[in-house]
C-alpha cells in the first residue's frame, strides 16, 4: 500500500465537486486497503491514543457554523479492534498506546465519506503526539511495515492553513501571496525530497507563520513522508491546486 497526505478541507468540501472527484479518483486509483490508519490535524494527544474500534462507533463533529445536514452525516465503518492492536503493537515498551473511546474527527471521516463511501473497510485514527517533525518522521518509520499488510496510511491536514488571515470566503477565492508562496516551496522541496528543509519549515519556508499561524495541519505530512518505503524519494503530487485560496495539495508516497 502507498501512504497519503490529503488536505481534508472544512464540511463543505463534500459540496465541491471538483474535490470530491479528485479524491475519488485517489481511492480509485490505488490498491483497495485492509484497513485505515488515519491521523487528523484535528486530534493533537500525547501519550499516542486510539480511536474508538467498535463497529458504527460515534462521529465527532468537531465544527461550528455549518448546515445541519453534516451534523447528521455518519461513517459506520466495521469493527477495527485488530487493526487497532496490529498499530499498537508496533510501538515500543516504552511508549505504551492508550485507547479511547473517541470517534472519528471530521479530518477524518469527512475524506474517508468521499474516498470510501460504502465504510466498509476498517478504520482507527491515531492521535498526533508532537509537532515536531523529527518525531513524526520517527514514528511514520516505526509505522511504515502496515503498509506491507494491506494497511493504508494517511496524514490529513491543508497544505496551508491561514484561516485566520484570509479576505475573500469564496471557494474559488486567489489564493493569497503567503499561501501560494509557501505551497510552491513545499511542492519543490518534495519534488527533489528534501525532508530537511521541509522539517524546517518554520525558520526556512516563505509565508510563514501566515501559511500556518499553528502548524498541526503541516505537521502530519511527517507522519506521510516517515511511512515512505525510501525516506528522501520524491512523493507524487496527486492534487494540487487553491480551495478559498488555501493549498489543497496531496500527495502520495511509494
């Protein structure tokens, strides 16, 4: 199986038929998965916490603001409890894996509704313990054998994420100077796979800190790019392209 970096977007991504097709034509394109192991922008815990594995567990709907049809949409994905302890198994002693009772996010399970709408195959999320992205790297390496089992990893994230500092909410928005700057940066340093400078991003990256003002939509393409079978080859660029001027960027790992 490859890894992902997916930019994941807000609800309103399962309106915006070009995404959605994109994304689709993700799922489409790559080997059907065993199973799922997802991590969220949206779920930053350490010690590494589990998701819920029970079959139809709850959603979390963690947004505000947005129509009352997402707030009633489900992903009743099946039971997931060996993957969950396949995932925790490949950490070490020291490094015990908690589990909760937590559902899937929506930088999860809003992609995962487009990709794999029948929720038929099963899924954990895994919380993001660190921002730092020799960490990360690390701990996509340790995960890197579930690829060999069928497992499909994937970071979810937005390749920026300057919510704060945009002006114009239309989806079809140009993208700002910070945003496409910093896009065009990252796109380079993965062409020629330098995970140096891009583990650098905040001292080396342009648009920065607008790009990112936090960095936990950033930081799971480290969890991607750990995960990958040769560490500094260069992924391939699977959607790129503005979403309300922000990068919508996602790539693939071999």
């Amino acid at each position: 199986m490859p890894a992902l970096y997916i930019g994941h977007g807000a609800p309103m991504l399962l309106d915006d038929e070009l995404w959605t097709s994109q994304l689709r034509g993700i799922s489409a394109a790559i080997e059907r998965p065993k199973a799922i192991l997802i991590v969220s922008a949206h779920w930053e815990s350490q010690p590494i916490t589990l998701s819920n594995p029970a079959a139809n567990a709850p959603l979390v709907y963690d947004f505000s603001g947005f129509d009352r049809k997402f707030y009633e949409m489900t992903y009743n994905s099946p039971d997931a409890t060996d993957v969950s302890q396949l995932v925790a198994s490949m950490m070490p002693d020291t490094e015990p894996v908690h589990q909760s009772n937590r559902g899937l996010d929506h930088g999860a399970w809003v992609p995962l509704r487009i990709m794999y709408p029948d929720a038929d195959i099963p899924v954990v999320q895994m919380s993001m313990p660190t921002s730092n992205p020799a960490k990360l790297l690390e701990l996509g390496k340790r995960l890197q054998p579930l690829r060999d089992q069928g497992v499909l990893i994937i970071g979810s994230g937005f390749m920026t994420h300057g919510l704060q500092y945009l002006r114009n909410w239309s989806t079809e928005a140009i993208a700002p100077t910070w945003s496409s700057e910093f896009d065009a940066w990252a796109a380079n340093a993965l062409a020629v796979g330098d995970v140096d400078a891009l583990s650098n991003f905040r001292e080396l990256a342009p648009g920065m800190p607008y790009a990112h003002p936090t960095v936990e939509h950033f930081t799971p393409l480290f969890i991607t790019l750990g995960a990958a079978s040769v560490a500094d080859a260069a992924p391939q660029t699977l959607i790129d392209g503005y979403f309300m001027g922000l990068s919508k960027r996602s790539i693939l790992v071999a």
